[in-house]
C-alpha cells in the first residue's frame, strides 16, 4: 500500500518550535515533488511550503516565510518541515502531499498524487 505518513505534531507554547518528517511508504520519492498543506477549523486547506524533487529549490507562503524551513532526505524517503517562532494563527491539521515529476513552483492541491493522513499543530498559551 502506498502512503505518506506525518508526524511531529503536537501542543507547543506561542514563540516554540516544531519538526514534522513526512515519510512514504511503499514507493520512492526520489522522483516527486513535495509540498506541506495545513488546514485549520473552519477554514479551506491552504498552501505552506513546496520543494523539488532534489531539494534545491523551496517555496513558502508569506505567512511562514522566515519562520518555517522545508527540507527533504531522499535516502530516508522523508521530507521535513521544521517550524520556529509559531504563532497561534498556525494552529491547523497539517498534511504532506507527493506528486510525480519536476516542477519549478508549488502546485494547487488537486494535483498531487498521494497525501498523508495530517498531524495535528496547536500553538497555545
């Protein structure tokens, strides 16, 4: 079976930090490209990062820029998200997406191929 798996979420205090790691599972993504969506309640599931299949090319959304980084390790199948200075207005279900072939920026979300299950991020006092 095919999938992706995220994990690291959890309850941080505002001005925290954390790590989420998407892995697959039942294929390679040496060949996709990646990109981290996150979804919070009442609200449509939005963009936040995208790298390239090597890892030398990354995106952000303004509203994390400077404060998120994306990274990938294709040896260990797994892409990262590490997340410093967090806001409450980065509390969300956060979920990891994979899509075959190369491209130079992010893609809308109904075009990626296989997509994680999420991992839920709550930034509170």
């Amino acid at each position: 079976q095919l999938q992706l798996v995220e994990s690291g979420g959890g309850l941080v205090r505002p001005g925290g930090s954390l790590r989420l790691s998407c892995t697959a599972s039942g294929f390679s993504l040496n060949y996709y490209h990646i990109g981290w969506f996150r979804q919070a309640p009442g609200k449509e599931r939005e963009g936040v990062s995208c790298i390239s299949i090597s890892g030398g090319s990354a995106n952000y959304a303004d509203s994390v820029k400077g404060r998120f980084t994306i990274s990938r390790d294709n040896a260990k199948n797994t892409v990262y998200l590490q997340m410093n200075s967090l806001k409450p207005d980065d509390t969300a279900v956060y979920y990891c997406a994979a899509k075959l072939g190369v491209f130079g920026q992010c893609v809308v979300l109904r075009e990626y191929d296989y997509w994680g299950q999420g991992t839920q991020v709550t930034v509170s006092s």
